[in-house]
C-alpha cells in the first residue's frame, strides 16, 4: 500500500510520485510534498529578478543581454527558455536554449513567464 498523500484537489487516492513532485491522473493536479509538509530547512527557494519563486519545469525570459564565456555570442534580452531545471551551485538554472544549445544561468538574469 502507497503511504502517498490524497489529491488535494480532487481527494483521488491514485497519486503516483514524478520527479519531485506528486500527480493526481484523473485531475492532472501536479504539487510538492514539500508544500504540503510545510518548507524544508534543506531545500533552497530560488527566485527570478522580481521575487518570484522558480521551479522545475517552468519558462523563463532572460532580462539582460549576456555574453557566453569562452564564445563570441551573446544571449539576447527577451530570449524564451522553456523547461528549466533547478540546480545547486553558483548558476542555480540548467536548461536548454533552442539555437544554443546546453546553458546554466543564474536566476538573478532571468523572470518567470
């Protein structure tokens, strides 16, 4: 027996774990545990340029031009990047940007869609 949490959108007792989050199939409700436990001492809050708080998967605009180091490119201003993934260290965004390709970026950059 499953010791996971009913949906609390729709109290369905078929969640099943993603990732870190947790899924309801018949509601499509996505939400972490961590939100119901209350906020974990381990887990850092990464937050975009306006104080918005950031998670895996979501989309993000970046807000200032940004040279790529060891390259002659330039990330442009208002360049969408979908998908993005949260990660520890000093750039705390690792995603890919189509027509770049692999990149980390640092959340102070960038603001959520």
């Amino acid at each position: 027996m499953s010791s996971l949490p009913n949906c609390p959108k729709c109290n369905s007792e078929y969640t099943y774990e993603d990732g870190s989050l947790l899924v309801c199939p018949e509601c499509a409700h996505e939400w972490s545990r961590v939100s119901e436990s209350g906020n974990s001492e381990d887990e850092k809050v990464i937050k975009d340029a306006n104080g918005n708080v950031l998670n895996d998967g979501d989309s993000i605009t970046i807000i200032k031009d940004l040279k790529v180091k060891g390259s002659s490119s330039v990330l442009k201003i208002g360049t969408k990047v979908k998908n993005i993934r949260l990660v520890d260290g000093d750039h705390d965004i690792d995603c890919k940007i189509d027509g770049f390709g692999a990149m980390k970026l640092k959340s102070e950059f960038v603001k959520k869609i």
